[in-house]
C-alpha cells in the first residue's frame, strides 16, 4: 500500500463518485464499451487534471511521478502501483476506489467519477498501454492539440440524423444503450427556434402558416426567414455583448455615463451581415491598426476599450493604466483562447503550461495603446482616445446656429451683469429690515446678508450677487435663455465613441514580481504562449499581428471555444461546460470528436456564423421534444448526453422582450444611444452621486429592446439583474441561472411586466371585441406560449377572468381606478379591462412563457 502522505495525496488526483447517484458524462463515460482505451485520448487528460500537480515533472511526492512512462512504472514509495492487465491487483485502483476515509485518495477533494474510474480500469485490464511517444513532455493536453476532422460515425439508427452533428451524438447514445427522444411539435419546434434565433416569440400569422405548410422544406424556410431578419443581430449581441464586457458607464464608485453604443451598434450590424467570425475578431481586436481603416473599422476597435474606468479624484492615473490592459490580455485570453490566463498574472500558471513571462509577452500587445485622462475643472473624464462620429449636415447646422445665439447671449450678459452690479452695494444699503422680508428673500441670502462683506466667502458674495442681479426682468430674461440654449447645445452636441489608438513611442514591457506594477522585473517583448502555434510577425509586431495569429487556423482553440458557445446558446450548456477554461482544470467534452468536427467546419465554411447556427437549429439534435421520462432522468439528468431536447429559462433581456413582443407594446426601432425604460422608484437614490441620470424615456423609447437598455454597472436593470444579468465589469461567457421568489415578483409588479398585463388586456378586447372569453383565452395563451391549451388550463383562466369581473363589477371605484391608469377607450369596459388584466398577469408569469422548451 502507498505508505506516505504524498501517495496518499495521489488519491487526490483519481478517487471515485462511487456513492454519487449522478453521472458524469465526458467522452470516457463510455470508454467500458470502447474496443481499446487509447492513453493519449483517454486516460493522459485524468493524469494531467488530477495527478500533476503533485505527482509532475517538478513535484514528485513519494517519488511517484505521472509525467513519464518510465517514472510511471517504476511507482513510489510503496512500490509498482500497477498490474498490467489485472486491475483487481492494482494497488493504484484500490486506493482510488478505497472505502476508508485515510487510505482513499483523496483526503481533501472529490473523488474521481465512476466513468473516470472505469477508463482506468479498462486500460489496466487492456495492458496498460503507454506508447513511448505520449510522455507529458510530448502529447498535450487535449485542448492544445489541433481539431482532428472526423467522418461522422454510422450508428443503428440510420434514419433519425439529418446532418453530421446527428451522428456523433447517437454514436453516444446508442454506446449508452438510450435513443433520442421524438421530435417536438410544430408549435413548440417554431418557438423554440424563433427564440434561440432572433430572440421573439413566433406572432400567430407565423404560427399558423407554419402548421399549415406540409412541405419537407417547411421547417428549413422558417430557420432561413429567421436568419435573414435584423432582429437576429438584436438578440446574438447579447451574449457577445457580456464577453465584451460592454456597459453604458465607466463603472466603480462614481460610475459615470461614457458614449459607447455606437459600437454595440457595430456588433448587431456585423451578426445581421454575417461578417465572418476571423474578421469580426481582427477588427474589433486592432480594427484601428487595418490598413486604410474605416469607420466602422474603428468603432470596432471599441471592444477594448469597454474596460471599467476610474476616474474618482485621488486615482493612480498608471495603476489605473495597468489594470485596464491586465483586463485586455485577460478577457481576449477567455473569448479566444477559453484558458484562464489571469492565473499566470502573479506566477506561472500552477494547471496549465502558461508561463507568467507568457502572459507579459500578451500584456505587450495592449501596453502600447494610448492612455490619458482628461481634466477639466470640474470632472474627469474617461481614459483613452475617443473618436467624433459623423452627424447629418442639418444637425450641424442647427448646433451651429444655437452656438452663435449662445454666445451673443453670454456677451450681453457679460455686459449687462458689469452695470448692475455697480450698484450692488446700494442695493444692500437701500435693503428694509430683513424682519419683514422673509417672504421675499430666502433662507441663505438672508444669512448672507446678516454677515459684513469682508467676512464673507467667495461663495456667499457669489450667491448673493446672482440673488441681485435676478431682481432685474431683463437680466433674468436673458440668463433664463442662455441656459435654455446651453441644453440645447448639449442635446445637439457631437457623438463620440471609444476606440483605440497607438502612441508613438512603445512602451517597455516587463514582467511584473507578483502582479505589482511597482515591482517590475525582466523585459519581454510582445509574444504568444508558446504551448500554442508558433507566432510569426513583422520586426515591430502590433494588435493586428496578435489578431492575425489568433484567427490562424493552427490555433487549436477558437474554433472550439466558439462553436463551444454557439452550442450553449442553443442546447443550454456547452459540450465543454466550463467555456471559459478549456485547460486542464476545466470540464472535459462530452462529445469530443463532435466539438472538433464542428471547429472544423466552422473553419472550413470561412468562418460564417450563420451557417453553423443553421446546421445546429437544423439538426435532429436539436428538434427533439424536451420532455424528461423517469429512465431520462435517472440515465442523463442534466441532458449531457443529448437525448431530449433543450429547455432552459431565456435571457433576462428577451424575458422582458417577449413580455413586450405577446403584449403589443414592442418598438421595433433598431440602433442609437441607450434607452431608459420604466423601473422601480428610488434604485439609483443612493449609487454615488448620479442618481439623477436615469431619465425615463418616452414614447416608443419605453418598448425598445433590452439590447438596447442603458447598462450601469454599479446598478444594472433591476429586473436584468433579478433574472442573473451580469455587471459586465468583466468578461462574462456564461451566464448563471437561478430561480428565486424575487423572479415571480419581478413578473407580477415590475413597472414594464404591469404595463404589459395591461396593454395584453387590452388587446384581447380591442382586437377581439366580440369573441367569447373561452376564445380570449385561447388567444392570448397562443400569444404568450405558443401553443393552444389544453381543455383543463382554459378552464381555470376562464375561471379566474369570471371570478375577477364579478369582483369588479361588484366595486365599480376599483376597476375604475384600474382602467384610468392605463387606458383612454371609452369603449372598453373598466370591470372587463381590470379582470383580463389578471389574466394578463397570469400568463406572463408562467414558467412556460418564460422558458425556452
């Protein structure tokens, strides 16, 4: 038996979920099936995930060591720790399937899953093979290794696949003795793909064409017609716009507003075009650097300039600097990469063979980007470059005019505040007693007046002077004027954006001792990591080089790492479940010969987004009915394995979306500055000293999409945040789902949810004024879910509708009260209006409105 503590440490690296009731389902979760365990494949990624980092190259406790064949079969402290081909007499097996708390492994981590454990198992009893080439010196760990392109493999089932994606993931039921699931109706099949791909619910027109359509295209022109609208860039900017960490305000304390929508504009605008995915990353990494670069090239740029800003008096204007590009090199190491290259910051990476002068070799690409804060006498702006976008020829114009009127106003004024105040002094002499002017006079001016001119401050006599001269109609006539037409100017002002732009000079690059730009060590030039494809640039390599390399079809991980995305988007969770770490400490794929046709194709199709979301939303796979039977649930909780379709509750925004969209409200007005919908009274009351930006919109500005919604990121949207919304402080690539009681009462009193009630009531009884309530509540049920109900729920909302109205007919004053706050139709019935407002409320706060199924 292992005898010391190091090899009891081992454990910790292969213990076994042999208590655990769930499963886990990476590619060795069949491997008892497979005709021969492959090392390098199957067994090396356990090692490196659960043994190196005590059992490595470097650290070899009890003198056992994982990292090469030789040092493997020699074993430790306590001898051989394997019998090839006899596990049972395997001391490394039975240590990691042990019972006893002080003798399995391991003492202080979770145990290895029965999967992981049957692999090895397997490979012992198979021999144990370890080819001589597969040292951890030699073979990487998977994610570093280039996509291997497959053939789809051919299983039982040769009439359920419809495309490759069909057949990798019935070679993975089938190796575990389950089916797919039946195809989901028509109904639920055209609202589950008309929400993963523009974001909104099908109208009944689209609905009922559908179902009306027989034809084998039918489904594939609905995926088509979707593709093509301009709402599909709306709602695929959201998940982009959370790895970009875009936000409307500077963040930290102060928080304040920045102009930066124009490049949330670029994004949408990009989806819509399908701008292949290499380009969309070169231009928005160093768009400014292209050649000849265009405008909207340069708004691209603005993805790096999305980084939080403080700009609070007292600020280390290059700790300040660092921080955002320490941010740059990490979000671009999660978006592109998916590797947590953050934790090489301060060391080398204690997982993955990233160094920390790796990281400072990345952090030179950013280091160069020009960087100043901008002071006036009051405030301080944002850090960096910004760039004037151009307006139409009218409103410069218009500004100009305003302009000049401004500043004759402001001479006049100078002019005639110079002859007034000559007699201030009088003024103050002629004053009457201050007793009997307390009406005229207010509190802080009679104050002032009290106190004798030399003692008082700059401030007082400044207050005093503009009291004075506002005593004079003509005075106040044109100070009233020039401060209405320096709101005018600021609402005509010019629009900038944030970009990024290189200074002259390079800086000096060095690696930081510990992460403390105070302390800097060695000097690096800018580089890649080199566990990835080599890196080839010119003499002076810039962001467009990094842009370049990182797009290279060598890089083994963007590929993945997107379609790794993509797949979340649509199926609820990644085939690689922890997307922002494809390293040796994240999730391992469950279909891996799937996620890397799918790189490959990606690639191979020139990058084109929509084609890979076509082949997903196209594919039996995804077309599956979503209901769980009781042998699903116990074989594949958590869907891994693909045998039912997705269901997952949506996005806080199309939560919100779809609200509008079912009631009638929803503006279809695309791009421009963020909007302020209504939200509950008093959230920004105490958030630093802004808390009088929030101005609510008007007109159809209230109904616009949530993309669209002004992001703060000291205070989010509260019904965002309520439905797991990030602050998009930093790079966030997925999203956490909880469900709370906060979330039912979001739905039931929210400003915008009650609003929608509302308008939903009313439009049952303007655009169906003669239809029975039995037919209302069909109605509206198709509105807000898609499908029709069933018989039992038409009668308990037809119930409820009845029970309300009695309730209103009842109290007239209340239904009133109701009605006037939302409708101006004489024609409508308060008691009718107030009871299918209930209803209203009902529906959108069903589960099944709000779930994606």
């Amino acid at each position: 038996m292992f005898t010391s503590n190091g090899l009891r440490r081992f454990a910790v690296l292969l213990t076994v979920a042999s208590s655990m009731g769930g499963q886990a389902w990476g590619d060795d979760a069949v491997a008892a099936q497979s005709p021969r365990i492959d090392f390098a494949r199957d067994v090396r990624p356990i090692f490196a995930e659960h043994c190196m980092a005590c059992h490595g190259e470097k650290v070899q406790e009890a003198e056992f060591s994982v990292d090469t064949k030789q040092l493997f079969l020699r074993g430790g402290d306590s001898g051989k720790v394997i019998e090839p081909g006899n596990s049972d007499d395997s001391l490394l097996l039975a240590r990691i399937i042990g019972d006893e708390q002080g003798d399995r492994m391991p003492l202080d981590a979770d145990r290895l899953t029965a999967a992981q454990v049957a692999t090895i198992r397997a490979w012992i009893d198979q021999g144990a093979d370890w080819p001589d080439d597969a040292d951890s010196g030699t073979i990487q760990h998977w994610a570093f290794e280039k996509p291997q392109r497959l053939e789809p493999p051919v299983g039982n089932d040769k009439d359920w696949p419809r495309n490759p994606i069909d057949a990798f993931v019935l070679a993975k039921l089938e190796a575990n003795n389950l089916q797919p699931s039946p195809a989901a109706s028509k109904e639920q099949l055209l609202r589950r793909v008309s929400l993963d791909l523009i974001g909104l619910p099908p109208t009944i027109a689209e609905i009922d064409a559908f179902l009306a359509d027989d034809s084998p295209e039918a489904y594939d022109k609905v995926v088509d017609r979707l593709l093509a609208s301009p709402q599909y860039g709306e709602r695929w900017a959201l998940p982009w716009l959370d790895a970009a960490r875009f936000a409307d305000s500077n963040g930290y304390q102060r928080d304040g507003r920045r102009e930066a929508w124009s490049y949330r504009d670029w994004v949408i605008r990009a989806l819509n075009d399908n701008m292949p995915f290499d380009q969309f990353t070169i231009e928005q990494i160093a768009g400014d650097l292209l050649p000849n670069a265009t405008l909207p090239q340069r708004i691209a740029s603005g993805f790096h300039r999305n980084t939080m800003a403080n700009v609070e008096a007292g600020t280390d204007v290059e700790e300040q600097r660092v921080l955002s590009v320490f941010d740059r090199v990490n979000t671009t190491g999660t978006v592109w990469l998916g590797i947590t290259i953050q934790c090489a910051q301060c060391h080398d990476h204690k997982y993955d063979p990233i160094s920390q002068a790796d990281y400072y070799r990345l952090f030179a690409f950013f280091n160069n980007t020009e960087a100043e804060i901008e002071v006036d006498k009051r405030n301080r702006d944002f850090v960096g470059p910004k760039m004037e976008l151009p307006e139409p020829q009218q409103k410069t114009a218009q500004r100009r005019l305003i302009e000049a009127e401004w500043k004759a106003a402001n001479e006049s004024l100078k002019v005639l505040k110079s002859q007034l105040v000559k007699n201030l002094g009088a003024w103050e002499t002629d004053l009457p007693h201050l007793e009997s002017s307390e009406d005229k006079f207010p509190q802080n001016i009679r104050e002032i007046l009290t106190l004798a001119a030399e003692k008082r401050d700059s401030k007082q006599q400044k207050q005093l002077t503009e009291f004075y001269l506002r005593q004079f109609a003509s005075y106040q006539k044109l100070a009233d004027r020039q401060q209405e037409l320096k709101s005018q100017s600021a609402e005509l002002a010019v629009e900038t954006t944030l970009v990024m732009a290189e200074q002259d000079q390079p800086r000096m690059t060095h690696v930081f001792n510990r992460g403390d730009f105070l302390n800097p060590g060695e000097a690096v030039q800018p580089g890649t990591p080199s566990v990835l494809h080599p890196f080839t640039a010119s003499a002076e390599p810039n962001r467009l080089d990094l842009a370049r390399w990182l797009v290279d079809q060598d890089n083994p991980l963007i590929a993945r790492v997107t379609v790794n995305r993509f797949w979340a988007e649509f199926f609820g969770q990644g085939l690689v479940n922890t997307p922002e770490d494809f390293g040796t400490q994240g999730s391992r794929p469950t279909h891996s010969q799937l996620l890397d046709w799918l790189a490959t194709e990606f690639m191979d199709s020139g990058w084109k987004v929509k084609a890979m979301h076509r082949l997903i939303a196209t594919s039996a796979t995804y077309r599956q009915a979503s209901k769980i039977t009781p042998p699903l649930l116990e074989q594949d909780p958590y869907n891994r394995l693909y045998a039912r379709g997705p269901r997952f509750r949506m996005r806080a925004e199309l939560i919100r979306d779809n609200a509008l969209a079912v009631s009638g409200l929803l503006s279809d007005k695309m791009h421009g500055p963020p909007v302020f919908p209504r939200q509950p009274e008093g959230i920004w009351n105490h958030i630093g000293r802004t808390s009088n930006l929030w101005k609510t919109s008007t007109g159809e500005d209230l109904y616009r999409r949530g993309v669209y919604v002004y992001w703060r990121r000291t205070v989010p949207y509260p019904s965002f945040v309520n439905f797991d919304a990030p602050s998009r402080e930093a790079c966030v690539v997925q999203r956490s789902r909880s469900n709370t009681p906060l979330q039912a009462l979001t739905l039931m009193n929210d400003p915008v949810f009650v609003e929608a009630a509302a308008a939903l009531s009313r439009r049952l009884l303007t655009e169906h004024p003669e239809a029975s309530p039995t037919q209302r509540v069909d109605y509206a049920f198709r509105l807000a879910t898609g499908r029709r109900p069933h018989a039992a729920e038409t009668a308990i909302l037809t119930e409820r509708y009845e029970r309300e109205l009695a309730r209103y007919q009842q109290d007239a004053a209340a239904a009133e009260k109701m009605a006037d706050s939302w409708i101006a139709d004489e024609k409508i019935d308060p008691a009718e209006f107030a009871a299918w407002l209930h209803v209203a409320n009902i529906l959108l706060n069903l589960d099944e409105v709000i779930t994606k199924g």
